[in-house]
C-alpha cells in the first residue's frame, strides 16, 4: 500500500471540492489528505473492498461507493482525480470510459496521479489514444498529470475488454485488471490437476476467486460455491462465468475471510505473495490464523505457493496437518487440515 499518491495531491488543494470524485484502488489513505477530502466534501468510487471499507470509515458511507466503475457519474462531478492502479490495462480502460461520458453531459475534467514505478512518469504516452496529458507536478517518487479527454462517440462497453482464459473445454472471461487476465497461470493450473475434483463436496469456498476458473471448475452438483475477492473487477468476472455455464454460485467482496459466513469443508485459493516490490506474508499469515475456524470438522485448505515460501512453517501453529502435495515449475500445492 502507497500514500505518496494522496500525500502528492495534498500539494494541490484546489482540486479537492464538492464536485470532484476520485477514483481509486490504493487504500492506503494519507491522514493529511483525509482532512482536505473531508473539508471539500468529494466523492470517492472504489473497485477495491478494503479501499471501500477505509474510506468509508474515512469519509462517511454516504460519500463512497464500490463496484466497476460505470460512465454514469454523480451529477455534480466536474472533475475526476484518478489514481493511476497498478495494471497499466485497466488505467487505459478508465480513461476510454471517461472519454466516453453520455452524449447530455460533458466531459469531465481529468487529473492522473501516479507512482512513478508503476508507470506515473509515463502516463502521457499511456493516455496518448485517449488524451492530451501535461506533466503538472512530482514529488514523493509521484507524478500529477492534467489530461485533456478526447471525445469518442462509440458507447463503453467493459465486455468489450474482456479476455477468455482457457482451462481444458471451459473458456473464461476476465475483465481488465484482474489477475492473469487472458491467460491461466502456472500455480493455478498445478492445483486444478491436483484437486481430486471428484471429492470435492459441501461448501466450497474459492477465496481471491479472480475470474472464478477455480472455483468453477471444482463445483459441483454435491457443492455449494462461495466466490469472493477484494476486487469488484473479479466479481463481475467471476459472476459472468458463473452466468455462462449455468453454475449457482454466492459471489461476496470480501477482504480475506472477513465477509465469508459459517463454515467451509473445502477453502481453495491462490493467495498474492507481493505488496509491490517485496515479499509479504501478512495476507497468508491472515489466512492461516482465520481459515482453521471457518472450516468444518474435517474441512480442507487446499492453495498455491512459490516453491520457496515457508507457508508449511506459518501454518503449522494452526493445523495438525500441513502436506504437500505436488511441485513442479517453481511452485507447490499444500494442503492443510485441521
């Protein structure tokens, strides 16, 4: 998580009123930055849950708002502050959407602040197709762009954007943004071909679901399938799949396990291992300490990991069993009991 973002913004006031709405991921909000939001009464719309859930508590539920991002903006808005996310993909998406506000309205003004190491120096070349952008300011390894929208008249259409993943004769769609979009990562493939699918049974919980090829392809008719993710880009993804091959499925944002009710014989998950640059086990270490209480008695956590990471040693202060049970191309498949 970043503050530099919001603590860049902080050097230009005048941004912040009534009549702007920032879009966000980043949910690492600045204390400074809370203030000048409060006092100028912005807006703030997330695809991030844990973003949603900071900001609400920052900012008052009345003032935030979760989901993919739509072109119909709150009425007010005149300016639209937006953080530059960490998929260069989907940052492009949000400035065609803007670019594409209803014809009875006009184009909202654009700023992009950015992390220069998740692209921020470059942002104008991004935006090339999509706007004129000035470099207005940088400070705390973070650039501040103004962007001139170029009109374009074709209506958005985020399905438009989606890519199909491939897994044996299922094809499934992920929207812009969501992990290994277009594509099915190692990890996950290695635990698919592990999962004795056909013992797969009860209440099976994909967790970090991304476009759902987990969850999905280990459902079902004996299965009762939970989706979640941080992510409101995978949960639409996911719920489309669902949609397409006619599996009932409870799709839940959730941050971890926290929005996850009653208990699971089968948690499946390819959890993050990265915040930036470096190696972070927090989300795991999360997952390890809440995950023995949310599965039944003879429940399973069945998830992916690098080859290298000790998650055997992090779990074994809560499960009598840690297993594993395949390996090849850097990565590992564990199992773990209660």
């Amino acid at each position: 998580m970043n503050q530099a973002p919001y603590q860049l913004l902080c050097r230009h006031e005048d941004l912040h009123t009534a009549n702007t709405l920032i879009l966000t991921a980043e949910a690492d909000f600045d204390p400074q930055w809370v203030s000048l939001a409060r006092e100028s009464g912005l807006r703030l719309h997330t695809w991030n849950w844990r973003c949603y859930q900071n900001a609400v508590n920052a900012l008052g539920e009345d003032k935030v708002s979760f989901g993919v991002p739509e072109n119909e903006l709150p009425d007010n808005t005149e300016r639209v502050i937006l953080v530059w996310p960490k998929s260069k993909v989907l940052a492009i998406a949000l400035a065609e959407l803007l670019a594409r506000t209803p014809s009875h309205r006009y184009l909202p003004e654009l700023w992009v602040v950015g992390s220069n190491d998740a692209g921020g120096k470059s942002i104008n070349s991004a935006l090339k197709e999509v706007a004129d952008c000035e470099k207005h300011d940088s400070a705390r390894r973070c650039s501040l762009w103004s962007c001139l929208l170029k009109p374009a008249e074709q209506a958005f259409n985020w399905l438009k954007l989606a890519k199909p993943t491939q897994y044996k004769d299922q094809s499934f769609l992920s929207l812009p943004g969501v992990f290994s979009q277009g594509s099915l990562d190692i990890g996950t493939e290695l635990l698919l071909q592990t999962l004795p699918l056909e013992k797969v049974k009860g209440r099976v919980l994909d967790l970090g679901c991304g476009c759902g090829v987990i969850g999905l392809t280990a459902s079902n008719s004996n299965c009762e399938l939970t989706m979640a993710d941080v992510d409101a880009m995978a949960l639409r993804s996911a719920a489309l799949n669902s949609a397409r091959q006619g599996v009932e499925a409870t799709i839940i944002p959730s941050d971890g396990l926290a929005e996850a009710k009653g208990r699971f014989n089968y948690i499946i998950t390819n959890p993050p291992f990265h915040t930036g640059k470096e190696t972070d086990y927090s989300v795991v270490e999360t997952l390890f300490r809440q995950a023995r209480d949310k599965l039944t008695q003879y429940g399973e956590v069945w998830l992916v990991a690098n080859r290298h990471l000790p998650y055997e040693e992090l779990a074994a202060g809560h499960f009598s069993e840690q297993e594993e049970m395949a390996s090849a191309k850097g990565f590992k498949i564990i199992r773990l009991r209660r």
